[in-house]
C-alpha cells in the first residue's frame, strides 16, 4: 500500500442546517423589562407603605390615654427578673440571720414574739419539747390514732402461719374473725 491513497485533502465543512445570528439582541425589549420591573417594585412600595400609615393611625387611635396626673409608675406582674442576683441573694440572706439573730415582735397585741435561735435551742434543751396530754405510748410499728388492725410493717396487715399451716390460715389483722355461736334454741 502506498501512502498516495490515504491522504485526504481538507475540504470546507459545510452543514446548512446550522446558522449563525445574524443581528444583535434587541435593546428595546430589554430596556421595556427593566422599566416594568422598576414600575412595579415602585407600585409595590406605595402599597406597602400606604398601608403602614393606616395600620399606624389605627395603632395611635386605639392606644389609651393615661392621665397625665396619674404619678405612680406601671410595674409589671411578679416574678420580675432581677437585674443583679447576688446582690439579692446576699440582701436576703442578711435579712434572714438579722431575724435569727434577734428579738422582736411577731404579733405585739397577741404577745408573741421572736427569739435568737441559740436562745431558742437552749430553752428547748432546758424545757423540752411539748407533748400533747392525751397521747400514750403506741406499740412499735403502730402510728398514733390508727386502729390495731393497720400494721405497717412488711407483712401487709396479715398475721404469720403456723409451722405446716397453710396460706388459708392467714387472718388480716383488720377483719374481726366472728366467734362461734352455740345456735339458739328452739321452743
């Protein structure tokens, strides 16, 4: 083979299915887009702020009037944050050992009136404590004023069995168990 026969020669492409533009993008249908756009940003705008100072007129119309004599500031309802905690903490915790720590009047018509509480601890070690005239000792596991059928303990209320007894021989403590009868004799 010879190289005469495989070379080719460059011949112009040609498709005349493909064109090119032949004229520019046409500046007047761009510029009437931008001016509409821009007329209707301003349109919007108008509305927008139109309706701003009719809900503000609105606003001012439904607002009260307070009389300028009144002098008292308006605090708002409890709880009110506190602007320094510490301070509060501390003021408080002041207050609270200046009570302790002091005599003073709870009640002056009634007479009844606060001591230091070593004062308070002293005099209770000196007198002991109060104890009610009715009370009596309660066995142990018993509250005061309960019947004897309510224990407390573990066992829900529910006397032991007897050694080789079974679970129907478990009695409740509150139950009265009736006692038998001799039957009543007939005439």
């Amino acid at each position: 083979m010879s190289q005469d026969q495989h070379t080719h020669e460059p011949q112009p492409a040609e498709n005349p299915e493909i064109e090119h533009e032949e004229s520019d993008v046409p500046a007047g249908r761009i510029a009437t887009l931008l001016i509409g756009l821009l007329a209707g940003v301003a349109m919007v705008a108008l509305v927008l702020w139109g309706a701003f100072i009719l809900l503000e007129r609105q606003a001012q119309r439904s607002d009260i009037v307070r009389s300028p004599l009144i002098t008292t500031p308006v605090v708002p309802p409890e709880p009110q944050l506190q602007a320094v905690p510490s301070r509060d903490w501390q003021q408080m915790l002041a207050e609270e050992t200046e009570r302790l720590n002091s005599y003073g009047w709870i009640n002056q018509s009634a007479g009844t009136v606060h001591i230091p509480i070593e004062r308070a601890m002293e005099l209770t070690l000196e007198r002991g404590l109060p104890v009610r005239p009715d009370a009596t000792a309660q066995p142990a596991g018993q509250m005061p004023g309960l019947d004897n059928g309510y224990n407390l303990d573990s066992s829900g209320g529910i006397e032991p069995t007897t050694p080789g007894g079974s679970i129907n021989t478990y009695i409740p403590r509150s139950i009265p168990v009736p006692q038998p009868t001799a039957p009543a004799a007939e005439e």
